[in-house]
C-alpha cells in the first residue's frame, strides 16, 4: 500500500507535490505549504498574537498558507474549468459524493467542496479555521462569481463572519 502511495505522488513530500501539480499550473506563487513563510499575516485569539500552526504529520488538513490573491486565483481556475491536466481535476473535486441526510437538506459534499443549488443556481463553498484564522472561499459558475473571505482572528461561536461571507456569495 505504502509502495503504491509513494509511486503515485513520485515520492515527494506533500508541500513539493501540491506545488509540482497543482500551484505552478495555476499560478499560485504566493501559496506554500512552509509554516512562517516570509511575509505571513498573525493569527490573533482574544487579542493575543499566536505562533504558527505546524502540522508536520497531517499537511492536508491546515498546513497550507495562501495569499488572497492566489484564493481568488485558484477560484477563478474552477470558474474558468481550469487547462491542461488539471482541468479534469477541477471539475472532479466539484462533484457531490455524499447527500447530508439533514431536515430540508438537499446539501451535497464533494471532494473539496460542499454543495447547494438555491434556486437552482449551484454554489460551491468551504469553511476553516486554524489556530488564529478563519477563512471563507466559494463560487457559483452560473453567476460568474467567487468569494475568498480571510480574517486573522478564530472563528466567533456564532459563525457570523462565515455566515456573512456565504451570504455574500449567494447574493452574487
């Protein structure tokens, strides 16, 4: 298992590999998997600055830093359908994998993305958080339009800021 792994990302580490693929096709130069890349906005919590989050073990779960310019970049390639090789790729993380059984839900989840159609318009969106950060990105083809919503503070119990950046997408 391990040997199949390894000869389908060429044997790189995570960071080199998503950079090989994926962020050099797309232009992303200001996108890095390094934990303090020179630059860096500063996470806040409570009015306390925070060190950077490393996550040597788990890469794909919070260790990439992205600029605002890359994120709607990196919309704009969805947007788009994307070129070359990564085009189908593109179009493979928008397709719904799973339908939440939640009341009134028609909600899908994707590979990377979660799923509405409001009145029949599709909207793709996803959410995080990381220690001091809070982020937003989403589009919607038929509307021509993306969001990328950034704040260097975690996120509120309430979910305003996020709630305020889908809203911003869905009214596009």
């Amino acid at each position: 298992m391990l040997g199949r792994a390894l000869a389908e990302t060429g044997g790189l580490p995570y960071g080199e590999l998503l950079s090989e693929r994926v962020l050099r096709p797309l232009g992303l130069g200001a996108t890095t998997c390094t934990a303090d890349p020179p630059g860096r906005a500063v996470g806040y919590r409570r009015g306390q600055e925070l060190p950077p989050w490393h996550i040597p073990g788990l890469p794909g779960a919070g260790a990439l830093r992205a600029s605002g310019a890359d994120l709607l970049r990196y919309l704009r390639a969805h947007l788009d359908g994307g070129h070359g090789e990564l085009a189908a790729a593109l179009r493979e993380v928008q397709r719904p994998r799973l339908r939440l059984r939640l009341p009134r839900s028609t909600d899908e989840l994707c590979l990377v993305w979660n799923h509405r159609r409001p009145g029949g318009r599709d909207l793709y969106f996803h959410a995080g958080a990381t220690r001091g950060f809070t982020a937003f990105v989403g589009f919607s083809p038929q509307a021509s339009a993306a969001v990328a919503a950034l704040a260097n503070t975690g996120p509120s119990l309430d979910g305003r800021f996020l709630q305020a950046a889908y809203e911003v997408l869905r009214a596009a």
